[in-house]
C-alpha cells in the first residue's frame, strides 16, 4: 500500500508540473493568436487602402 502511494505522488506531481506547463503554453499561444489577429487585420485595412488608391489611379488615367 505504501508503495503504491508514492506512486501515486509521483504521478500527481509529474502531472501538476504538465498542467502547469501547459497553462503557460496556453498563455504563450493566446498571445500569439493575438498577435496574428492584429496583423491580419492591419493587413486588410491596406489592402483595402490600395484598391482605394488603385481605383483612384484608374478613375484619374480614364479622364485623361
């Protein structure tokens, strides 16, 4: 019995020490997620900016 118990605590604290790694990746990808969303929307808005400007170009080669 007593043998089986420090197994037991050995299994406990291996696995306390994974949740706790794994809580910190967790934090790690969110911010990254983050990170990427932000990019992704600066990215879109200059795009959109460019095919503003593009068409403007467009709009001002026709009238001449």
């Amino acid at each position: 019995m007593r043998k089986q118990t420090g197994i037991l605590r050995k299994q406990y604290a291996f696995l306390l020490a994974e949740s706790t790694e794994m809580r910190k990746q967790t934090g790690i990808l969110r911010k990254q997620y983050a990170f990427l969303l932000t990019k992704s929307t600066e990215m879109k808005k200059q795009y959109v900016f460019l095919l503003i400007e593009l068409d403007l170009i467009k709009c001002a080669s026709e009238q001449w």
